[in-house]
C-alpha cells in the first residue's frame, strides 16, 4: 500500500510556483529540528565555546548556526562542521542537502517520537531524505521531502468501543467518562505502506530582521530539549504560513525573537469511518526576549488555537485569534452563557537561563489547555488544566577538547486535581475538533502525549569521532485515561501504563559519513492498561548521513 501525503503535490506545486515567480532564496539552509549540529551547538553554547542563543524558536538557520561556532577552532567537531558544499552563479547560491538514510526497528510494538513524518510501527521502518536550496537575493527555496516504508507488522490491539471509529484508533479517547477524543491511532492499516512527504521544505523572503513565507518544516517553540508543549518534530510537519523574525532584535532594553503562524492539520486515515468536519486550521504565535542586564536569560510565550473549518470557510477573524481575550467571559454570549467557543486554545510562558561561565542552564515551560473565566478564577485555580515541562544541562570540558553533557527533564501533562469539580480536558484531545491537536495521527506537541508524564535522565560524550551516550526514561502512557479506566474496570492502583526504558547511543564521523546507532530496551507495564500485561520492546535505530563533496 502506498500513502502519498494528502497535501503533498500542493506544497510542492505551491513551492514551485513560489520558485518560478522569483528567482529562488536568502537565509540559506534551516537546520532540522532535532539535527544533531543543532544539539551540538547548544552544548557549545552552555560551555561558552560557540555564540549565545535562545533555543527556544526553531528551525535555527543553518548559516548562523555554523557562524556562532566559527570563532572557536579547538571544540571537538571543528573539522565536521566545515563540511558543506555550496556551487555560486553571479548572484544565485546552491547547495545540496546532505542526503540521509534511517533505520527503525521495534520488535513488540509501535515506539518513538521526536523523527518527524516517521511512525515507527513494529518491525522495520526506513526513512530516506535528500533535497538542496537554491538563494538568490532576498528570496531562499529549500526542498527537502522525505521516502518513508513501513513494515507495521501486526502485534495484538486494544478494542476500539465507538461507533464510526476505526478499529485501529483510539481506545480512550472518548471512552466513558472520558469525553475528548484525538487522532491517535495504534496501528496504520493492516499492511505495509509507503509515505512520501514534503518534509523540511519551505520557501521566504527576508528583508533586514523580518521574514515570511510557506513552508512544511517541523517547528519547535519552548526551551525544552525532550519535550515541547505546543510545537514539535513529534509528528510530520504541517503547512504554514508564517512571518516571523531572522534574528534577534535590539528594543532598548532586550532582544526580542518572535514568529507567528497560520497552517492546516490533515486527518489519519485510521480515525473513523467518515469524511465530516476534515479540515482543520491552526494559528499561534511564539516570543522570547533576552534582558541586557540579565544575559543568559530568556523569557516568552506561546499561544495557540486550532478549529474545524466549516463549510463557508474561516472569516478575517480567525487569522487573528492570538489576540482574542483571555477569558472565557469575554467569549460568553445569551445563547452561550457559559463562553465554550468552538476552538481549543493552549498557551504557556516559559524561560531558560544559560550560564555559560558555569556550563550550566536550567529551563521552564508552564502551559494552561483550558480559558479561566476570569482574572478571579485563575487566581484560585491556577492549576487548573495545567501542563510543564523543567529541565536542565551541565556541560563539563573534559581533557583532549572533549565535553561530557549531562541533561535531565521531566514533564507532566496529566490532569489534575480541579477535575473533581469541574470539566478538565486532556492535552491535544477535545470535544469538539475531534481529532485534536495532531497531523496525520500524531501529536504536534510533546511525544508523551495526552495524560503523559515523562521523567529522562541521559549523559553523551562530546569528541572528535563524534558522540556517544545512555540514558534512563520513564514514561507514563496516558494517566487520564487510566484513572477513568481504573474506576470503571475495578482495577484499584494497579493498572497504570508506565514504560520503563534504559538506552545507549554512538554516532562516529567516517570521511564525509556520519554513521549512528543507539539502542533503547524498554519494559511496558499494565500495557494498554491491562493489569500483569508486560510487554518488552527492543528498538534499534541506524542512521547514515553522506557530506556531499
């Protein structure tokens, strides 16, 4: 079976569309979301060898990304980073994205996050990318769309109750007791399948500190580095709009970083039966500032809002929901007294801190999933549908020009106790846009997913034939759905899905390859919230990246 993303050919006959009106590009390359240069140079940053930045908007640019390090010639990948390849026609540039191969392979069931358009199902998945960009002036096209085969071998499912579902959806959400419902589905069909998506393409102008364009690029809004709240690589990116800042802004007092979208989320083909209330529109915006007299620190907010779109299309109003009221009571009306509207919103503020004279930055991200219905509600109940993520990393410079990262970060998105007395959805689920906050039947935000704790401690040795590393991960799979389940099914404490997970990793520069491996053993508790079922998962990841002369 073959699944071409939906959108595909528009994205890439808008972009080339795009390409042909203008002579293509500027900013060069973005640097994926989850590159390991991108994790590399925030390790520099927190060990003072590479320029500051804030992390916490992102894709980065590739150029200014390689700059920030440029002025260090002892750190341990100085040779790796100088590897590009640009071909310079009077004013055109081109260049060749590195071509990459990925390997996935789960023997038990579905596991991973954080890989972008793949859905790693049991059995072997492999991810082939390639593209290039082409700049000229103000303008930069970047293509690169991704190949993606799936085994999805079978492995046992648990009984989806609703009607219309698919049997490969979701079980818990809806369930009894439990009313918001999301597209998450176990299993993608009963057959191997092919996706080709248009994957980390995009299409700008920029002109002096501002941006815009189109693009599909994963985005990643908030200081954490395992978990996001609102933006991710968790799940494909989607297409959007955006215009956006092209680097930090002097006001006076602060830098000042920002970008705000407007994009489409597609449905699964494993959700349900019918083909009402599809299409779904999403919009957000994302700040940080960085105070002069606090260097180091950086401070913002993210809001966002996603709705079905009906029939007769969004009004002009809908582009610019960042700036609706924050209270429910601004939204209530005669006809609806209690201001329920028919969108989802999820905002958070958050902050890092990056004290590179100690090697050391710690971060924060609080986000509420529910209005307060005024100033008085919120300072009572505070916590009412709240989520966060805090983290740290200590870098230490070791002998040889090595650094040894040592990261650790726990987040929390189930719901909490305010459920006793009032109405308290799950993260990325609702009621009403009922497939949630997903693409293509993955979670845009965090990979713990809805109910989902996630507690990771992991430590990776930075030198000059690469890295490598191990860390411990505990994962608790949808709490809101076990407590619901517990209480039906008379299964006391005990039935908590909890995924206990010890791994390792190496990458190892080769000439102009990058060769990588890592290895996660995982121990699946009470899975699918049935007591004593455990369920042992070994996941094997294999990647190959060739430097293009």
């Amino acid at each position: 079976m073959v699944i071409v993303s939906r959108t595909m050919r528009h994205h890439l006959a808008v972009l080339a569309l795009l390409a042909c009106a203008a002579p293509a590009a500027l900013r060069a390359q973005s640097l994926p979301v989850g590159d390991p240069l991108e994790d590399y140079v925030r390790v520099l940053s927190d060990a003072g060898r590479a320029g500051p930045g804030s992390f916490v908007i992102r894709p980065l640019g590739l150029d200014s990304a390689l700059a920030s390090v440029g002025a260090d010639s002892t750190h341990p990948w100085r040779e790796r980073v100088r590897l590009r390849s640009l071909a310079r026609y009077g004013s055109l540039t081109a260049g060749l994205a590195d071509p990459e191969m990925h390997l996935f392979e789960n023997t038990a069931y579905p596991w991973g996050t954080d890989d972008g358009a793949v859905w790693a199902g049991k059995g072997a998945t492999i991810e082939w990318t390639a593209g290039g960009f082409v700049r000229w002036g103000p303008l930069t096209l970047q293509l690169r769309p991704s190949l993606i085969w799936d085994q999805n071998a079978a492995f046992p499912l648990a009984a989806v109750n609703k009607s219309r579902r698919s049997i490969y959806g979701n079980p818990w959400h809806p369930q009894p007791g439990l009313a918001n419902s999301i597209d998450l589905p176990q299993r993608f069909g009963p057959d191997p399948f092919w996706t080709l998506d248009a994957g980390q393409s995009s299409i700008r102008a920029d002109w002096h500190w501002a941006s815009a364009g189109f693009g599909t690029e994963n985005l990643w809004w908030g200081p954490g580095i395992r978990n996001a709240i609102l933006m991710s690589n968790n799940a494909p990116g989607f297409p959007h709009a955006f215009v956006a800042t092209n680097r930090p802004v002097d006001i006076g007092f602060a830098r000042f970083e920002a970008q705000w979208i407007w994009g489409r989320l597609q449905q699964s083909k494993y959700f349900d039966t019918t083909d009402t209330l599809t299409r779904r529109f999403v919009t957000g915006a994302v700040f940080d500032i960085q105070p002069k007299a606090l260097p180091g620190l950086y401070l913002g907010a993210t809001r966002l809002f996603y709705e079905n779109i009906p029939d007769g299309g969004l009004g002009t109003k809908e582009y610019f929901l960042v700036f609706e009221g924050m209270f429910k009571a601004n939204l209530a009306t005669p006809s609806d007294p209690s201001g329920n509207d028919r969108r989802d919103q999820i905002l958070s503020v958050f902050a890092r801190w990056a004290l590179p004279a100690g090697g050391f930055e710690a971060y924060v991200e609080w986000a509420r999933n529910d209005h307060s219905w005024n100033l008085r509600d919120f300072l009572m109940e505070p916590e009412h549908s709240q989520g966060y993520t805090v983290g740290f990393q200590k870098v230490n410079a070791l002998g040889g020009g090595r650094l040894l990262r040592i990261n650790g970060e726990l987040t929390h998105l189930e719901k909490d106790l305010t459920q006793v007395l009032r109405a308290t959805p799950s993260f990325y689920a609702h009621t009403r846009v009922l497939q949630g906050f997903t693409q293509d039947g993955q979670v845009v935000g965090a990979g713990v997913g809805p109910g989902g704790d996630e507690q990771y401690l992991g430590a990776d040795l930075f030198a000059r034939w690469g890295r490598a590393g191990i860390f411990l991960q505990r994962v608790v799979n949808d709490n809101d759905a076990a407590y619901v389940w517990s209480l039906a099914h008379a299964c006391d404490f005990y039935c908590h899905d909890v995924s206990l997970t010890l791994g390792g990793s190496a990458l190892v520069f080769r000439g102009s390859f990058d060769l990588g491996a890592s290895l996660a053993y995982t121990k699946e508790l009470n899975r699918d919230l049935q007591q004593g079922n455990d369920v042992r998962n070994l996941n094997l990841r294999m990647t190959a990246r060739w430097h293009v002369p």
